[in-house]
C-alpha cells in the first residue's frame, strides 16, 4: 500500500481521554506500517464548544507519547491550514454548501430556534419523543425545498439568517464497508437533516470531515465508534461532492468500556484511575481530572497497554515496543465489541515497562519526584545505583519515592516497635564490634559486609536472623527496601557507620 495518509481530528474541548489516545495511537501505526503520513487536524469549529489551551494540551500530550504527527498545526505540510477555523476564512467550506444546493441535495432552512420548538412540540408523541428536522417535516418548515424561489431569494436578499442542511433521500440504503466491522448499511429516510452550514458560515463536523479528508488527501480515516450514526451523512456527501471512489476507508473503533458501561470521565474519580492522558485543569470550575503521566505511568506503557485495548497480534504475545507494534499492527485484527479498561491490568504494563526501563532513564524521571518531597539527591550515581535497587518493587514512578528516599537522607525516626521488645546489650555489643569492622575494611561490597555481618554474629554468639532486622531498620528507619547488604553498599561506609551510630543511640534510651 503507497500513499497512505492517515488524521487524528479533535475537537479542542478538554482533555484527551484513554480512547482518544487510541485512536491517535491506531492512526500513527498505520501510518507507520504503511509507509505512510500521519496528520493531525484541529477540528475547532464549534465557537461554543472551543477551549483555550486544550490544543496545546493535545500537542504536548502526542509529544509526551512520542506519537508526532508527520503534519500538524506546529508542522504544516502542502494542504494547511491544519485548523479548520483557519480553513473556513478561505470560504472553502461555503463554496461546497452551496454547490449542494444548486445540485438539489441540500437546501437553505431559515427556520428560528422558535420555530424549531413548536415543531419538536407538535410532532413530539410517544413513539416519537424527539422530532427531527426530516423529510416528515421538512415541507412544513421554512426552506428553501418548501417555499418557492422568489420568496427564498427574497428573505437571501434581506439577510435573513440561515443554515444549510442536507436533504436526506427519503428512501435509499445507503452503505461502506468498515475495516472492522465490514459492510454496514443504513436507510437515508431514518436519518434526520443534518446542518452542514451554520448560521456564522462555520461549517458543521459533517461538512467539514468530508470536504477536509478530501482536499488533504485523507486515504483512511479512523475514528471512535460514537460516529457509526453519523456515517450515512458523509458517504452522501462523499458521494455528491467527490464520488464514492474517492472516499477514504473508514474503520470505526470499539468503544473503551469502563466499570459500568462506556468509560467516562466520572469513572475516574469514581473508581479511583486517571482517564486523561495528562492532568486536565478545568478553567471554568477550576476541576482537576488526573493524567496517567502524572500518575506515574511511562510513555511506553500506556501506549502498550491502549494498543491491547481491542487489538491484539494473535498470539498471547502482550509486551511491545512502538516499533514492534508499528511492524505487526493491522486494522483487521481490531474487534468490533467494545474493550474493557482494566486498571489492574494497567498497572502491570507500567510495572513491568519499569523493570524494562533503563536505570538512567528512570533517575530522569524519579529525581524530579524526590525533590518535590524535599529529597536531594546529588550524587547521580548514588541515584543510579538506588533506583536499580528497587525498581523490580515499583509499580507507579511516585513508588520510588518512600523506596529510596531513606539513600539520599538517614531516618530522623525509627519504627522503635519493631525493635525495642528484643532489644538487649548483646545485640547494642554486636553492632559496636561490627561497627570497628566495617571502619576497618577498604573494600565496602555487599558479600563483605554479609561476611563480616555473620562473622561478628557467630563471635558474638548471636543469630544472624536477628540482627538483620533492627540494623534494617538503623539504615532505613522502617522494616522495607531492598536486601540490607545492598542497602549499606549503595549508602556507602562512613553513612552506614553513621546511621548505626545514630541509631544505637535512639535504640538505647
Ligand atoms: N472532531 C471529531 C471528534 O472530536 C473527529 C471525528 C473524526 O475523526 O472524524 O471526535
């Protein structure tokens, strides 16, 4: 396949949700595996709906996944502007509105919102709660289909204010074939007339994603299954503007399905995970709804976990890079039931994507952590050697917080509980001569420090069993961490010496 040009289309109205991610993800591997282009559209036509920053969000959240587009707002190549508002200055959406009028397959409606009121109200029965704007009404409304030219003309002349819609056939069938789901038809009569062009000359979504996907070359379009009931709309328009050859392959993915049905926003806060991408603030009600990035996930992972939510490669197969995925993914292998978001199963891709991750890498990320908490780290190597150390034990990157802290600052308290019931001189004897010990060794390696540890117990007459415990708990304050050689090795001799100092003190009073 050559050619290929894939978009990601958001409408700029908040923050990005784990299936709009997915569906990013889905176009860039596509784009990938075939060679092909990867674009990103700003969909900003809906005034009411805009909101400041959520475009720079979407960029910063692509750039954080890795997943850049080849074009993009930031990146324009040969078909910009890549923002719809942009493109409308160039009238281009009008032009087509009112092409379709002239070739009789839509039509101006200056119908008022009051108007519209007292037909939804006339129409409205049981079995029809919500009247559309139809062919069972459209002659009873004001349009250009149901009053005759001259009275038309008159009330263009006038300005009177207006809106184009498509006038939907009364009784065809209407088909494509899905890449996932494949053929799906749909009966014109039941679908209502939808607004191509609203009263301010900004096109509507359905306008706008067909005349767009054509004139930038769209050749397949991937977009969440919310869309199905609109998709009769667009291959009409498809068909009338460009013909039914040109249009792009569509695939309409599954929808991400949270606890209780289709994930939402409020599952979020509800069963305790992020939803969002990034942290999403918003402006109006000042709401924070948390990121995965800010929870502690890696890049890799969540992109790893959401390409698994509905596909996967036919094997049991469930780590994969973005290359290997960009090398074996295929539209085809999508399901068309909706994928349940587990959170567990999340978390696992992050812990395991942790152990994969490079030491140096992770010391870039946790360091920014720590400091927050007021821990300082400045010795990098100290830093490497720590989070090596316990990166098998962390899940969530804010899980190497309490787990290494305690390298970087000695305890200022101790879990005295865990000690003091068997506490006694000959263990307070025992770290004294192991102290001397340690003070006199040059080579400070973990198996040292064990021997010398095992030796001084056998002198002493003491189980070592007992020992690691409380001389645990003198390095780190608490009872957890990694092996406690290893412990005393990374922090190195003169802080061990210390930290048994400090403690012997506090375990004695
Ligand atoms: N602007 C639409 C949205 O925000 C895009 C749908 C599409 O990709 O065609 O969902």
């Amino acid at each position: 396949m050559s050619n290929v040009r894939v978009r990601f289309a958001p409408s700029p109205t908040g923050g990005l949700h784990l299936g709009g991610i997915r569906t990013v993800l889905y176009n860039y591997l596509f784009a990938k595996k075939n060679g092909g282009e990867f674009i990103l559209r700003i969909e900003d036509t809906d005034q009411t709906r805009y909101v400041a920053g959520a475009e720079e969000y979407i960029m910063e959240c692509l750039q954080w996944l890795g997943l850049e587009p080849d074009e993009s707002p930031a990146k324009p190549g040969a078909v910009g502007p890549y923002r719809q508002s942009e493109r409308k200055a160039a009238s281009i959406y009008q032009q087509y509105a009112e092409q379709l009028v002239r070739e009789g397959h839509a039509y101006y409606a200056f119908d008022t919102p009051e108007e519209l009121e007292t037909m939804r109200q006339q129409y409205r029965s049981d079995t029809n709660p919500s009247p559309q704007y139809d062919h069972r009404v459209r002659a009873a409304m004001r349009n250009s289909t149901s009053l005759d030219a001259k009275t038309t003309q008159r009330l263009l002349d006038e300005g009177t204010r207006y809106v184009i819609r498509i006038k939907m056939p009364e009784n065809e069938t209407i088909g494509f074939t899905d890449m996932i789901r494949g053929e799906v038809n749909f009966e014109t009569g039941l679908v209502d007339d939808k607004v191509l062009l609203k009263a301010d000359g900004m096109p509507t979504y359905h306008l706008a994603v067909v005349v767009d996907d054509q004139l930038m070359g769209i050749t397949h379009a991937f977009r969440g299954e919310e869309w199905l009931p609109s998709a009769p709309v667009h291959v009409l328009l498809w068909k009338y503007l460009f013909g039914l050859d040109a249009m792009p392959q569509w695939a309409h993915l599954p929808l991400i399905l949270g606890p209780n049905g289709k994930l939402s926003k409020r599952d979020g806060a509800k069963y305790g995970f992020p939803v969002f991408a990034m942290n999403w603030t918003d402006a109006k009600t000042g709401e924070l709804t948390e990121g995965f990035r800010e929870k502690g996930f890696l890049p890799e992972a969540f992109i790893n976990l959401l390409a698994l939510l509905g596909w996967n490669d036919g094997t049991e197969k469930e780590l994969f890079t973005l290359e290997e995925l960009s090398a074996v993914f295929s539209m085809d292998r999508v399901h068309s039931a909706g994928a349940k978001f587990d959170y567990e199963k999340a978390r696992w891709f992050n812990h395991e994507w942790i152990k994969k991750t490079d030491n140096e890498t992770l010391v870039t990320l946790v360091l920014p952590l720590l400091e927050k908490e007021g821990v300082t780290v400045t010795d990098n190597s100290l830093a490497t050697q720590a989070i090596a150390s316990v990166k098998d034990r962390a899940t969530l990157l804010p899980d190497f917080i309490p787990q290494v802290s305690f390298f970087f600052r000695a305890p200022i308290s101790w879990d005295l509980a865990a000690v003091k019931p068997k506490w006694n001189t000959d263990k307070e004897k025992f770290f004294q001569v192991f102290v001397e010990e340690l003070d006199a060794t040059p080579d400070f390696q973990s198996a040292f420090i064990e021997e010398a540890f095992k030796k001084t117990a056998a002198l002493q007459n003491i189980k070592p069993g007992e020992l690691q415990l409380p001389f645990r708990i003198m390095l780190v304050g608490g009872k957890f961490g990694p092996p406690v050689f290893d412990i005393a090795a990374i922090i190195g001799k003169s802080e061990t010496i210390s930290r048994i100092r400090t403690a012997l003190k506090a375990f004695g009073e």
